[in-house]
C-alpha cells in the first residue's frame, strides 16, 4: 500500500492500483492498526482481536464488537452499512462540497447525492454570490 497526499486528504493505493480517498484521520487509523496486523500471513488489516485472527465472516464482527459499542453510549442499532450515510450527512453538514462527497461516496455523479443529502448542504453562507458579481 502506497499513501498519495493532499492538503486534507490523502489516497490509499491497494491491489491491482485501485485508489481509495481517505481522510487523514483513517489514514491515521490504518497506520495505527500495522502494529497488530501487518505481519499476520492472511494480509488481512483487521484481525479478531480474542484470536488474532481474520474474522469469519462479519457475524462475528457485528456480535462482538459493533454492537457493544454501539449499546454503550446508548444508540439504537443501526447496520454498519449505515455509516455511509452519518459520513455524507456530517461532511456536508460541515460545509464540505458536495461533488467531493459524492466522490468519497464512489458515486458518479451528484444527482443522487443531492436528492437523498440535499438537506444537509449548507447555503447559509452570507459571501454566497459574491464571486459571480466580482467577476460581472
């Protein structure tokens, strides 16, 4: 794995040159996680931390660690794959562009990112217009 940068994010390069966009903060993660894993024969990232070994499946995964954790702070299930949608949400939440969300998101265009996350755009900024009439 070879990591490309940028200002706020940079890019994981895996297997057969695929590139996959992070943000610093997973980056950070998976940096953090070598230690456990990367020497495991299975090149398996993420290893069942009772056994030391890839998980089986993501039964287990759910069972013993996405659960609990979710239990703990008191939220209510929700599916892993779910989380795709608090990263869309929060990110344009924060303002960030939406061709760059979808993009994260691995969408091809921004027609369904605006339809299901329109909502979360801010259009509170009080500069907005400003460019176009500097340039007219």
């Amino acid at each position: 794995m070879a990591l490309i940068g940028t200002r706020s994010a940079q890019s994981l390069r895996y297997r057969r040159g695929a590139v996959l966009a992070l943000l610093l903060l997973a980056i950070e993660a998976l940096k953090a996680q070598k230690e456990h894993s990367l020497q495991h024969p299975s090149g398996v990232i993420f290893l069942n931390p009772r056994t030391g070994e890839p998980w089986e499946g993501d039964a287990p995964i759910r069972k013993t660690l996405w659960v609990p954790t979710l239990k703990k702070p008191g939220v209510r299930y929700r599916r892993p794959y779910q989380t795709r949608h608090t990263f869309a949400s929060m990110m344009l939440s924060a303002g960030e562009n939406i061709a760059w969300v979808a993009k994260m998101m691995g969408h091809g265009g921004l027609s369904m990112v605006s339809r299901v996350y329109g909502k979360w755009v801010q259009d509170t900024d009080p500069q907005a217009g400003s460019k176009a009439v500097g340039i007219f």
